[in-house]
C-alpha cells in the first residue's frame, strides 16, 4: 500500500469522509495505472468488467460518438455498467492527456463499496443522473 496514495485518496470527493480504516482498505482494493493522451479506458456497448477514479489528467465522455462530459482529477466513471442488470457500457471513455487512475475489478468494486456506506451513497447518485441521462438521451427528451 502507498502511503502517499493512501493519504491522497481522503482528497477525491468520491472518498472524502472515509475514515483511515475504510481507506486504507479502498487502497488495498485498487490497482493504480498510468495512461497516455488517446488511450480508449472503456467503449459504448462493451460489457463492464472495471470502474476507475481519476487521480490526474483528463477524459472525455462520447455517446454515439459525440463530446458528452470532460471529466477531470477526482472524477470517477464506469459504476453504470456494474450496478446495472445489463453490464453494458452508455459511453465511451478516452483519455486526453496523460492521466493516473485507479482502477477497481467487479469484485474489488463491491468490496469497496461494502466497506465505505457513504462511497456507495455518492455512486448511486451519480449512477441515478447518468442513467436518466442515457436513458433521456436515447428517446430524444430532456430531463427537467
């Protein structure tokens, strides 16, 4: 374990809060990997085997192929397809400078969750808002 990560990870909003047992124990879980400019971390459609947390650098979110979000340190993605019966992925995720992230398996992904309750509150959350988003996107109506 990175003691450096370790103390780092009490800075991303989606871990802040935790207390030292439940982030040590999210450090444990993850594995931490480096990307370049470009790089494709998940495709529209594809079944979702990973969730991963923006550490530093920068993505961008297409549907259908068109600009959706920037998403940038701090920003997580990919909890749609493992919390959703279908497992499918609603976007494509590319990297747009190079970037750290931590990324947790399925298994890893539960563990985490199980171990952190206000984790998994802040994930349904934004699983809500992406979901209404897909779904609104897909029949052509905005959300209020």
């Amino acid at each position: 374990m990175g003691t450096a990560r370790f103390r780092n990870l009490a800075h991303l909003d989606l871990f802040s809060g935790c207390d030292d047992r439940q982030l040590r124990g999210i450090d444990s879980l993850c594995t931490e990997v480096g990307v370049g400019s470009g790089r494709v971390l998940c495709t529209e459609g594809d079944i979702g085997r990973e969730f991963f947390v923006l550490t530093d650098g920068s993505v961008t979110v297409l549907r259908g192929g068109e600009p959706l979000a920037e998403l940038d340190t701090g920003d997580w993605f990919g909890e749609v397809a493992l919390t959703s019966s279908r497992r499918r992925r609603i976007a494509t995720v590319v990297s747009t400078a190079a970037s750290r992230l931590l990324v947790f398996d399925l298994r890893e992904f539960r563990a985490m969750v199980a171990r952190c309750p206000l984790v998994e509150r802040r994930l349904n959350e934004s699983s809500v808002v992406r979901t209404a988003s897909y779904i609104a996107s897909r029949h052509d109506v905005a959300l209020l």
